[in-house]
C-alpha cells in the first residue's frame, strides 16, 4: 500500500469508484478481524424488523499522508459508549445510504463534505446484537479538514494511516464480556485505542480495496 500516498485525490477517488464497482472484497477480507463468536452472522440475512444504518469511510489528505478519520464515542451516550466506530447513523425517511453518510459525518464531526467525494460503498454489514444493517460509504476528501467534533457525541477523533491497517504490529486482541458471555475479537490499535466489531471488518475490507488500487 506504500504507492496509495503517491496518488491525489482525483487519482485516489477515481481508482477507488472503479475497485468498488466490481465485485467487493466482502467477507473474505473481512473474515480475519471478525469476532470470535460472531459465526458468520454479520453476513447472514437481516431480520424483517432490522434498521438501515450508514457509517462514512472517508480518506482525508493531511500533512502527514492520507488519513482515514474515526471517533471515540463521547462516555455520556447511552449505546457504545467510549467505542472507536466510523461517523454514522440511522438513515432518516427519503434518505440514501450516501446522504445519510455525509450527513452523519457532518453532525459528528463539523466540516460538510459534498456528494462528489462519494467513491462507493463496501459490503453491508448486520450487526445482529443492535439489529442494524450497516451500509459503509466511502469517500474522498479534495483538500485537508478542519474538524470541529460535536461535543454531545465524540469525545476524540483518531485519524488512522491507512497502511496500518496491514500492519501486524497496528493488530491485536480485544475482550468483550457482554449479557454473561466473554469472548475475544481481533481489533486495530490506534494510538492505545482498540478498534473491533464491524468497525474493524469495515476497515479491513477498505483496506484490502485500497491495496488493489495501490500498486504501480
């Protein structure tokens, strides 16, 4: 992935609207960081009364390189409280996937970006424990953001490098004890921060899209 940081954004959203309009990297890529007692369920059919949700994958330039920007949820929420998750929510009535992504984006983190940086979207994802489908948009940020984090919502945003993403020393394990059962699931550690659930797969499989369009 180390060419991906060589490409502007019109390079970068270009290549990426083609990988995503093929077939998907999807459960293949990722299987590796699901938890261990999920069985393959986030890939199985949605129950009827299952919610549409939307989560923003973006890829914003910094000085530093492209960075992929999450948030620690802020303590006071009722529901993941204090977990790393991608910007998003529930889709609202007359709403797409996209523009609740960006909208979302928008009220968690501040700036607004236009429908243009949309690149594509990865695999769904159903959360069976929330009874949500998650539909991960990507998109492409043209020039560098100023966050201004919705206090009510985000306690700190963490921009990820996106090379981490493969890197064995960026993996490691989270336990989760949750309604009496205790389980372990791999995770992303992000400045001492552990990324797991769907979040994690949703990166995993954008890592995986960003590295078929990385190389020379």
């Amino acid at each position: 992935m180390k060419h991906l940081q060589q490409l502007n954004p019109e390079q970068l959203r270009s290549r990426l609207a083609e990988r995503l309009s093929l077939a998907k990297p999807g459960r293949l890529a990722q299987r590796a960081m699901a938890p261990a007692l999920a069985y393959g369920r986030h890939h199985g059919p949605a129950t009827a009364t299952a919610r549409e949700s939307a989560v923003l994958a973006a890829l914003v330039p910094t000085a530093e390189g492209w960075r992929i920007p999450v948030v620690t949820r802020a303590a006071s929420l009722r529901a993941h409280a204090g977990q790393v998750s991608l910007p998003g929510g529930s889709l609202e009535p007359g709403e797409s996937p996209s523009e609740a992504a960006l909208r979302e984006f928008a009220e968690e983190m501040g700036p607004e970006l236009p429908f243009a940086t949309i690149a594509g979207e990865l695999s769904s994802i159903f959360v069976f424990v929330s009874g949500f489908v998650i539909r991960p948009i990507v998109a492409v940020a043209d020039s560098p953001l100023q966050f201004q984090p919705s206090a009510a919502e985000v306690d700190r945003i963490l921009l990820v490098p996106p090379e981490s993403l493969e890197s064995p020393q960026f993996r490691g394990m989270h336990l989760v004890q949750r309604r009496g059962l205790q389980f372990s699931a791999p995770c992303y550690l992000v400045e001492e921060q552990k990324i797991w659930g769907a979040t994690c797969m949703i990166l995993a499989e954008l890592a995986a899209a960003l590295d078929d369009i990385a190389r020379p």
